[in-house]
C-alpha cells in the first residue's frame, strides 16, 4: 500500500488519531484559528506523502466544519496531493430532494463543493440516503457501523430482544441489525411534518412486544423527536427496555434528556461525531476503507 498521510481535521482529531493508528500513518495536525465574524483560518502541517486523508465529520457547527474541510483538501491538492475526505457524518444528506416548492438541493450542492475543494473520494459512515450519494460525479464509499453497533448489543444483557426502525425508510438497516443478533425486526410507522417539522408515530402495531427489550435503530438522532415519539409508542406497547442506537449522535439541545424522560435506558452512538454517547468506534473499519481506497 502506498504512504499515506492522516490529517486531524479540528472536527474530528481522536476519530483521526485512531485512524492513523490503525494504518500505522503519519498523523498531520491542522492548527485552527477563528476570527470573531466566524471565518476559520487553517494551517496544516507538511504532509509528507502525496496520498491524504482529511478526516472531518461534519456535525454542527456544520458549515463551518465543511468549509474547513474543503480548506485542508484544497490546501493538499494544491500542494499536489491526492485527497479522500473521509467525512463520517455528512451534513445535508437529508436535503436530498426538493421537498416544498422553493426549496434547493443542498446534498447535491455540498457533492460539488467538496469536488471543487479538489477531493477525489469521499467515504463516509451511514449515510442518510442513496439519493444524497448519487449527487456527487467522485467516488462515494458508505461504511455501514450497524456490524458494529449490532456487535455492541449482542454483548448486552437484553431480553428476547427485538430490533426495531423508527421508520418505514430504515427498514433495512434494521434487518440488518437484526440478522447480526440473530432476532427479528419490525419498523413504526412516523410522519412528519415538512412545515413545522413536528412528527408522529402510529400507536397501532401488529406485533406482539410485551416483556421484549426494544433496540431502536436509526442512522440519526438528531432533535430526538423520532426518537422520543418511537419510544412512547413502545412502552404503550408494553415493551421493556428501550434502547436508542445511531450512527451518528447529534443529540441538539436538550435531546438527550427528553430521550431518557421518554424511558429510553441508554443512547448509544459511533464516534462519528464526538460526545458522552459515542462508545462504538469507528476507526478500525475507516482505516479498512482508506486502506482500500489507496491499494
Ligand atoms: C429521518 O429520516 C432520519 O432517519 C432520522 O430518523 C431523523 O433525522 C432523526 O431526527 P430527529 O432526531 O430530529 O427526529
């Protein structure tokens, strides 16, 4: 495999750390600046190989973690580098489409920045839909963490557990969830409204729960409302414990409080994004994804 050269964008330096670790690569720091109007100014270390990896999730502040994204991946290509960006989280994947009149694609805007900032591959973890990956023309690889969150609860102490989707969309990441804790699957069925952004979650569901511990399963959380809404739904359904796991915890405001008033016993998360939540490591399988993108 040819050298490689880590850089430990200000979004994601440990997430980086590990990745390099596993690749035994040189970790290339990136000193950040942010002036008061809110520009970031970034100066990264001397890369020693042409082959780079930008690894920076995109949580909030989004857009000042995208932009700083291009910044460095401008910089190496500039200097003559090949760039992967490895971006875990990747903000406005769920402005894939159109969804009231007036309203732009911002997923497929963000694809043509981060071609334009000069990345050749982008490889990200569970991303929020195939449609969000189809804007960009580069290379995309989608890492899935539900081998890892699914190995995660095997080793729990669950009782007759039962995966379930908080919605309709997720339902094959939940079989394949299920299918790794050898269980079965169902999904709920939420709505939400595109204006106010409000959601519900039919209280009705045709199977039987009682006394099953529940994993609820979803590539995000976000406000918490899917998951606060899904988890009420559950307990009138007289599930028993309620367990919320994501990929990527963005856990806004008071989300996660309003998750464990709603009788969820524990969140837990990759470390796309870090924070108290995020216990199921990501950087042995990114490192398998750069590793497999350089070779
Ligand atoms: C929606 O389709 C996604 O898969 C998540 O369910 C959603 O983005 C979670 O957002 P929130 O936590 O705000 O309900």
């Amino acid at each position: 495999m040819s050298e490689i050269s880590v850089i430990a964008g200000p979004s994601s330096p440990e997430l980086a750390a590990g990745i390099a670790k596993h690749l035994d690569a040189e970790l290339v720091s990136a000193e950040l600046r942010v002036f008061s109007d809110g520009e970031s100014k970034i100066r990264i270390g001397k890369p020693s190989s042409k082959n780079c990896v930008v690894v920076q999730s995109t949580h909030p502040p989004v857009d000042t973690h995208l932009m700083q994204a291009m910044m460095m991946s401008m910089k190496c290509t500039g200097d003559g580098a090949k760039v992967c960006a490895v971006i875990p989280y990747l903000a406005y994947a769920r402005q894939d489409k159109s969804f009231l009149e007036g309203e732009a694609i911002s997923a497929a805007l963000v694809a043509r920045l981060l071609e334009s900032s000069g990345v050749s591959k982008v490889i990200t973890v569970d991303i929020h839909s195939k449609i969000a990956s189809s804007y960009f023309s580069i290379d995309v690889l989608d890492v899935s963490s539900i081998p890892l969150l699914a190995e995660h609860a095997s080793k729990m102490s669950l009782t007759r557990p039962i995966v379930v989707s908080p919605d309709t969309g997720g339902i094959q990441r939940a079989e394949e969830f299920a299918r790794i804790l050898k269980t079965d699957m169902m999904a709920l069925k939420k709505s939400r409204d595109r204006n106010t952004g409000e959601v519900s979650v039919e209280e009705r569901i045709d199977v039987d729960i009682s006394g099953r511990d529940a994993i609820l399963i979803d590539d995000m959380i976000s406000s918490g409302g899917s998951i606060v809404k899904a988890a009420e739904v559950l307990h009138k359904n007289k599930a028993g414990k309620v367990y919320a796991m994501c990929a990527h915890a963005l856990l806004l405001g008071d989300a996660a409080q309003r998750i464990f008033a709603a009788g969820v016993q524990d969140i837990i998360a990759t470390n796309s994004i870090p924070g108290p939540y995020a216990r199921v490591d990501l950087s042995a399988a990114l490192a398998e994804a750069v590793r497999s993108s350089f070779s």
